[in-house]
C-alpha cells in the first residue's frame, strides 16, 4: 500500500555540481549554447521554454541510445539507492520531478528503481534527435505532474514531500506536505519547511521519518 510519495529533483539535487544538461551538453558538443540558455533562465532573463529552446539546437542528429551512453557517466550524489530503498520500506513511493531533458528522468528509474518521472520532451524523427522540443515543461508543470501523480493514487498533497534545490522547485514547494531544501539555494530555503545540506542523499531520511510518522 502507497501511504505517500517523494518527489526528487535531479539537477543540484541528485546531481551535484553541474547540470544533467551541462554533463550532456559537454559530450554532444554545445557546451556554450547549454551554458547560455542555464544562466539566462538562472537569472531570468529567459523562461524555461526559451532555455530549451535553445539547448535542444545541439542535440540534432545525435541519437537516445548516444545519449543513454553517455548518461552511465553522471555525477550523482551518494546514497540514492539505500534512499529510495526506505521510502518504499515506509511505502512511500519515490519519484523524479525535472526540468532535465525526458531521457534523464527515464535512466534514473532505469537505473534505481524511481516509479516515473517527467521531463520537456525533445523531438525524435527517424531514431534521431532534430534540435526541436517536442514538449515543454516549466516548474508550474513540473508541480502539476506531481500532483497528477497523487490524485492518481489517492494520495493527498499533504502525505507528498518535496526535495529540491533551487527556482523550479518552488511551485512544488508550495503545494507538498513536506518542502525539503537539499544543498538549497536561498529562495529554496526560504520556501522549505526545512532543509539539510551534503554530498549524501541518505542526510533527507530523518526529516522525512519525523514527517511521515504523524500519518503513519
């Protein structure tokens, strides 16, 4: 029986240091054009659709499996499998929220058993990428997707929790049960109802054992 759901996000928070994108980005070849589109929509001079916009150019003719390939190189912070190993020994079911790019939503379950995940989607014609986005998605999207999730399990938002890091973690911040800020930016902190910082995943376990105890 699902009690309640984790949502994690993945860039700053699963991964450490540089984005999903960035780490992709620097082996498809448009490291410049990733960085441009990050720090326009870090400092808002961009919206999300704009960033991807412009980071999708530099997938064109690469293809999913050159990219799953070069995914098993992702830095990632430690102690992801042992977390997602007792959320669902508490039944609470693990899930990735991202704006990261759809394939690495989808390796991350492959790889460590989350339940699904959501991403903007690029498009994908004869087995190879355009350069276009298929589907966008914003943090308002992302939130949405979570809330989706629990309506589809008859989870109510307040037996969710949230773990972020930074902008696009805010919407969804504001509507799960728990907020947890990891290595959080200062926006991220102010709008958690708490927040822990390290190199190790295992360091959310406590706040989330507190929070889950008063619906267990």
């Amino acid at each position: 029986m699902t009690r309640g759901v984790v949502f994690f996000d993945v860039d700053g928070t699963l991964v450490p240091g540089i984005s999903s994108g960035q780490h992709l980005a620097d082996r498809l070849g448009h490291a410049d054009l990733c960085r441009e589109a990050e720090a326009g929509y870090d400092d808002g001079t961009l919206t999300n659709q704009e960033a991807s916009v412009i980071d999708a150019r530099g997938w064109a003719t690469w293809t999913p499996s050159d990219v799953r390939g070069f995914l098993a190189s992702l830095p990632l912070v430690d102690g992801i499998p042992e977390t997602l190993a007792w959320c669902r020994a508490h039944d609470l079911l693990p899930v990735v929220t991202t704006l990261a790019w759809d394939p690495v939503g989808a390796y991350l379950c492959d790889r460590f058993g989350f339940a699904r995940s959501c991403g903007p989607v690029l498009e994908i014609i004869n087995g190879a990428y355009t350069g276009e986005v298929a589907a966008h998605l914003d943090e308002y999207g992302k939130r949405d997707f979570a809330l989706s999730v629990a309506t589809e399990l008859n989870i109510e938002p307040s037996h969710c929790a949230a773990i972020g890091d930074s902008r696009s973690d805010l919407p969804l911040f504001g509507a799960a049960g728990l907020a947890i800020a990891f290595n959080g930016d200062p926006a991220a902190r102010a709008a958690a109802h708490t927040g822990v910082t390290g190199t190790d995943l295992r360091a959310v376990i406590p706040l989330l054992d507190t929070w889950q105890d008063r619906f267990r």
